[in-house]
C-alpha cells in the first residue's frame, strides 16, 4: 500500500467548523477527575482537582449571589492552571470541560486567534458570550498582538458572564517575559490576571516518569517498510517543513487527520524561529490524536537548538520536545 504524503495535502477549514471544533482533542475524550490520579507528594493536584470540581458545580448550579453568577453587576471569574510539562494540566481542563453542561467551548491560544481571524472580532464574542465555559489550553504568547486580542476578547467574554479557564507555564504576570518588551503591554497583561485565580499544579513531567531515553533514529529503509501500514505517512522532514509555512497552524489538525503513523524522513535541527514554532503546534496536534512518529536523521530530541532552548520561547519547545519524544516511543510500544 502507498505511503500517505502530509506535504500533498491541502485542508480547508470553514468558520462553522472553526466554532463546532472547539473541543477537546482526541487523546482527551475519556478523561475526567476521577480519572486524574494525584501524586501523594504533590498536595497541589489534589487540590486543582478539589477547586476545579467546586467551579464546575458552580457552573452547572450558579448561586443567586457571588463571584461567578451570570447576572448582575459583577463579571465572572475563572482559574489559571499554572505548571510545569507533564503534571496533567490539559486532564484538568478538558475533564472541567466534560463535567459542565454547554454551550461551551475548548481550544488552545491559537485556535482562538484563528477563529478571530476567520470570524472577525465582534462576531467571535458575539458567538462565544452565550457559552457558560470558554477554556484556553496553552496560554502561551507568540506576539505582543495576539496578546493584546486575547486580553481583549476574555475580558469581554468575562464581562457577558462566560466562565474562563486557562492553561500554561507562565504565571499570568510573567507573561511575555523574555519575549518582547513585555513593559509596553504590562496594562494588558495584569488585566487579564487579575480575571483569574491562579492555581499551581507541580510535579515532574509524568511522560518521562520511568521510561526508556527516546527511541535512536532508524533508517530509511525502516521508514519505509513502516510507512506501507494503512493510513501512515512519510515525508521528507524538509519538504513537511516547508509545507507547514504555507498552511495556518489551525490547519495542522486537519492536515494529520485520519493518519495512522507520520515517518520523518532525514530530521535535523531547526535554524530558524519561525519554523520551529510551526513545528511546536504540528507536535501538539500529533500529541492530542496520539499519532505515533518515526524519523531517520538525528534523535527528535535534537530538532530545537540550544539556542531555541534557552530562548524567551523556550517553555514551548521543551513541551513539544516532551510531546514528540512520547509519540515515539509510542511507535515503538
């Protein structure tokens, strides 16, 4: 059977399934807080699972009076689930999402910028401000005006009574440090946390907890012969690369829809910025339909540099690192 090939495909998203999107992915279907097991030596995931499961009673059965009613004079409030890679903050929100009745909404930073893009702002709010839940997984700022559009946008949602709730590495007063010149957006940037209540959840990253170091580059006669499964890929690393800077980020889910298993012909570092956040949401789309992924090349512990590692970028490069390293042991399982 042919191998499928990402970089010959062009997925169209219209804006209905923008909005009818807005759920969680599929690696996250199942769970819920019963499901997310805290660690006896991390009180603070306990206590995330014991906060965010009030808020969803609060959700679903709103008190007459108090911070996060729907009416009146005093805007609804939210959670930011603050921590490192690995800890189950993403189990927590979408098991949040699971647990509270709709309309409701579930997407990461960028597919909420998209979603502005294609609908335009007004509409955006005007879809979304009827929602009891808007979740935002990944809170993670790629340039100072999509920061100032989410500020813009949760604020207005928080102010129609829609309930938030986030994700991300970054305390929300931290946001964009290291970055840019995050004393020029500081107004925005401390609205937008004072919106929320900050939750920690710490604990190491579960994804490496006793296993294996990630899995040596194989050859390309093993991608091949592992790229002739039904519904696997195989493309050369620096063609899918390319690819990717002639498609939105928010096309990257549909672009891997349907494939059983990407092989990455020849992986080498990335040198250049632009590419490597590209690559950070392939790896997260890839990471939520637990795609597993082969390459040849160097180890995928290798395609962001030092360099990239030790930027003001370099929280996501670790995730996607984490992320990519666990599809392919997946490949291996």
């Amino acid at each position: 059977m042919p191998a499928l090939h990402l970089v010959d495909r062009d997925p169209v998203v219209d804006a209905d399934e923008l909005i009818e999107g807005l759920v969680p992915p599929p690696r996250f279907n199942d769970v819920r807080f019963s499901t997310y097991r805290p660690a006896p030596d991390q009180p603070s995931q306990q206590a995330a699972v014991t906060a965010l499961s009030a808020f969803a009673e609060t959700i679903a059965r709103p008190p007459k009076k108090g911070l996060f009613r729907r009416s009146g004079s005093t805007p609804a409030g939210g959670y930011y689930l603050d921590g490192g890679f690995g800890v189950g903050k993403t189990h927590l929100l979408a098991s949040l999402w699971h647990a509270v009745p709709g309309p409701k909404a579930y997407g990461t930073f960028v597919e909420y910028t998209h979603l502005v893009g294609a609908l335009g702002f007004a509409e955006t709010v005007s879809r979304l401000s009827g929602h009891k839940l808007v979740a935002v997984d990944e809170f993670e700022l790629d340039d100072p005006g999509d920061t100032m559009l989410m500020t813009r946008l949760l604020g207005q949602l928080c102010d129609a009574g829609v309930h938030l709730t986030a994700t991300s590495n970054t305390l929300p007063d931290k946001l964009g440090e290291g970055r840019f010149a995050a004393e020029d957006f500081r107004r925005e940037i401390h609205a937008l946390a004072s919106r929320f209540q900050t939750l920690r959840v710490d604990g190491p990253d579960y994804r490496h907890q006793g296993l294996a170091p990630a899995p040596p580059p194989l050859g390309d006669a093993e991608l091949v012969a592992a790229a002739q499964a039904p519904g696997a890929s195989l493309d050369s690393y620096a063609d899918l690369t390319a690819k990717l800077e002639t498609l939105h980020p928010s096309r990257y889910g549909q672009l891997v829809d349907g494939v059983s298993s990407v092989q990455l012909r020849d992986v080498q570092p990335l040198d250049n910025q632009s590419a490597a956040l590209r690559w950070v949401v392939l790896i997260d789309r890839l990471y939520d339909r637990s795609i597993p992924v082969r390459a040849s090349g160097v180890p995928l512990d290798e395609i962001f540099t030092p360099e990239m590692l030790a930027g003001g970028y370099r929280k996501k490069y670790k995730r996607a690192t984490s992320r990519i390293l666990a599809l392919a042991r997946d490949a291996v399982s």
